[in-house]
C-alpha cells in the first residue's frame, strides 16, 4: 500500500504552493490602555492578522486599516511586510549560541517572535507556530467595576519589604564568583556564597540543608531551608531562584568573573528577604525557602528539588512553587512585571491570583502574563503539574549586563523600585497560598 501511494503522488502534476499572504506590520503602544479600546483595535483589522504581545498589538494589515488604527494608538515600531504562516516563538533562553539568533520582532516574556525564515537550521526544532489574531501575551487589566480594599493583615505582612536590606544581600551575592562550570577558583567562591547563603537561612532559626545534585560533570549543591507551618505543616509552599551566574563574554582567558548581580543574585536576595519576613509571620502550610544551584546549565538544581521530591513522594505536598529569576532592573520608570506559568486551569488561576495581588499590593506597576512559560526554574515544577510561577522584570530582555562581566549591583539600574514591586506581590501571595495566622499576627503587633 505505501509503495503504492508513494508511486500514485509522484505520478500526480506538481502545483505550485502560494506564498502566503503578507501585509506591512506595524505594532502599536497597549500599555495602560482599556480593555474596550484594545479590543475595538483589533476590531479594525477587517483584512490581514493582529497579535498581542503584551506591551503592544502587532498589525499586519494593508495601508488603509494601519491608517485607521493609527489615529488611535501610538505606533512603537514599523516591522515590513509579514505574514502570519512566517512567524515562530523562538526561546530566549540560557544557551551560548544565543547571540547568532534573529533579531526580534518582539520580546513576549521568555520567547523572541521571529521570521520562521530567519531561524537558524540548529534552531528550528525550538520553534513555536504563531497563530494569526491570538494572544501571546497579555497586560493584565482589571474590571474597572470591581473595586478591591488591600486587606489590613495581609498589608501589615507586605509592608515588611525591606529593599535596603534586599540590595545588600544582592551586594554580598555579587561579591563571590558565582559560576557553577567548574574553573576552581571560581568553585571555591561558589561554595563561599552556598556556605553564606546557608549561614544565613541558618541565623534566621530555619533548619537548612545543602543537598548535592550532580549531572555530568556537574556537581552542586542546593540551599534547601524550611520554615515549619502550624495547622497544615505538611502542606508546603516553596519559594525559590538560582544562586548561580554565567559570563558569555570573558572566559577565554580562564577567568569567569560572574558577579551576576541581577541574574541571580536579585533572585536569590529575594528568597532571603521573603523569608526574613516570614520566619516572624506564622503561617498554616509550612514554607520552604530554595537557592538553586544549576540553573544557567539546565535549570539543573530546581529539577534536582522537584525529582527528589517526586521519588520520596512528597511532591503532591507542594501547593505553590514561587520562583524569583532577575527582578531588580527596569530600563525606565515603568515598573512592569512579567508573570508566567502554563496555561491549564490551575496555572491561568494562579497568574490571574497573582496579577490581581500586584495590583492590589504594589500599586504603580503594569503586570504582564505570559501562559507559554520557558527557561527558568519554575519550568520543573509545571512540568510535573505542580502549581507554580516564575516573577521577573519585564524588562530583563533589554539589562544590556545580561550574562556580562558587568552585571554588577551599580549596574542595576532602579534596582529597589522594581523589586519592591515583585516582592511585595510576592509576599502577599505567600500570605495567600501559605495561609498567614491572622490573630498571630495581630498579637506580634503588625497591624
């Protein structure tokens, strides 16, 4: 049967597939615009395709309907001509042949939208058809209709967010030569910073341990604390990020020199300052505070978290998985969160939690989900449908120290602003998902 279909197709006349249909593509600003106004937008595209990208709505249309929409938005950028069936979601990951990749059309979330054309040969396996007139990131906007007073308790809890303290970490974290590839001056400082980050967990009265993980040449330790809860102890909510960096551009002559302020020390700081928080905040479900080691080589050190609690079975304890990946930089003073998680109904309910907590909790900042999650340490939790999230900077994309020898903590331009946003989200969901002990914390005195 095969043969003979195979002889019946190469029997039949070749006709030649037309070149799918292109338009001049524009994108437009969306930010802090109504749901009505954007959505009558995408109204006006009566000929071509949009796509929402989070920031912006990219219009490939003709020139009559870019008219039309142009006496209504603010053109961003002007992109030639497209089309829908050439258009990939390529991951922007942590690989070292990031730099060869195509520049992008657009940046939404962890993923570069590109010309399926332009996509390297050792790349196309990554990439992602894009469907014409869909979301592929959206700014949250809350119904105007639903008023929503902060609630006093969880306030009393959010407003502990110290960003001094929080910087200073960032500044110790920095200090050491973070990279976990091996060179042996920069491994010994790599235990320097897991014996300080442990030190400190420690001091704090959380029991602390440093389990090893290896892979291939890889061997590592986490930074594992746990803060027991009252009423559901065995119920957990982990809040995690890397402690590890990487530097792409000096390491020709054997010397790393990762200081990795933003990417991860901002991260990490993060767990340390949430937990600082919460060690006098009880809450029902206990807490359990994880610097990953890994990370840049295969986000190996949340994997090896997730597996070992998978095979003791204690995985299915896991309520939450909160990861925090490079959120002290903003280019500007727009504050925009970026959240991201899956898109089943547990993951949609859980950025949509999120994002209405940003709202309610670190007022005067854009929050950005993104439901096709890719590259950080969240990725090992969803994958074994753990609910979990990753908060980061909508911007990290554009911290020009990304992975540089120079991502030192002066580098962080608007460093405590931007993670005072992220963090106070944070801690209010924490105080959410773990169930803080309201007359405890009257009784402590931060109301």
């Amino acid at each position: 049967m095969r043969l003979y279909l195979s002889a019946l197709l190469l029997s039949l006349p070749m006709v030649a597939t037309a070149a799918p249909a292109s338009w001049p593509a524009v994108s437009y600003d969306t930010r802090y615009m109504s749901t009505a106004k954007l959505e009558s937008l995408k109204a006006e595209v009566d000929a071509g395709f949009w796509l929402e990208t989070g920031d912006a709505l990219l219009v490939a249309a003709p020139d009559h309907v870019q008219a039309r929409i142009a006496q209504r938005a603010s053109v961003v950028d002007r992109l030639g001509p497209l089309a829908a069936a050439d258009l990939v979601l390529l991951p922007m990951g942590c690989d070292v042949d990031a730099e060869h990749r195509p520049t992008p059309l657009a940046v939404i979330g962890h993923h570069a939208l590109v010309r399926a054309s332009a996509v390297p040969v050792a790349a196309r396996h990554e990439a992602q058809p894009v469907i014409a007139n869909s979301v592929l990131a959206s700014e949250f906007r809350p119904a105007a209709d639903v008023a929503r007073a902060a609630d006093p308790v969880i306030e009393s809890v959010v407003a502990q967010v110290d960003t001094a303290r929080w910087f200073s970490r960032v500044e110790t974290l920095a200090s050491f030569d973070r990279s976990s590839y091996g060179a042996a001056t920069s491994g010994s400082e790599m235990n320097q910073s897991r014996d300080w980050l442990a030190a400190t967990f420690a001091g704090m009265g959380l029991t602390t341990t440093t389990p090893t993980f290896s892979s291939g040449s890889v061997i590592a330790e986490n930074v594992i604390a746990m803060r027991p809860g009252t009423r559901r102890a065995g119920e957990w909510v982990v809040i995690g990020g890397h402690y590890d960096s990487r530097n792409t551009n000096d390491t020709a002559s054997g010397v790393l020199n990762t200081p990795g302020a933003e990417d991860n020390a901002s991260g990490c700081a993060g767990v340390l300052e949430l937990a600082s928080i919460f060690v006098n905040v009880p809450t029902e479900r206990s807490l359990v505070f994880a610097c990953y080691a890994g990370e840049e080589q295969g986000l190996l050190g949340s994997l090896d978290h997730a597996q070992d609690l998978a095979d003791s079975g204690d995985l299915p304890r896991v309520q939450l998985a909160l990861m925090m990946d490079m959120i002290g930089y903003s280019h500007d003073t727009d504050f925009d969160i970026l959240l991201e998680s899956g898109n089943t109904p547990t993951q949609l309910n859980v950025l949509n939690t999120f994002a209405q907590l940003a709202v309610d909790y670190a007022p005067g900042s854009r929050t950005i989900i993104d439901s096709n999650p890719c590259c950080s340490d969240h990725m090992p939790w969803i994958n074994r449908g753990v609910p979990a999230l990753l908060t980061i900077e909508n911007d990290w994309s554009q911290y020009p120290h990304y992975h540089r020898s120079t991502d030192l903590p002066q580098n962080m331009t608007n460093a405590q602003p931007m993670a005072a946003k992220i963090l106070r989200t944070n801690a209010a969901a924490i105080a959410v998902w773990a169930v803080i002990e309201v007359s405890a914390v009257f009784t402590n005195g931060f109301e």
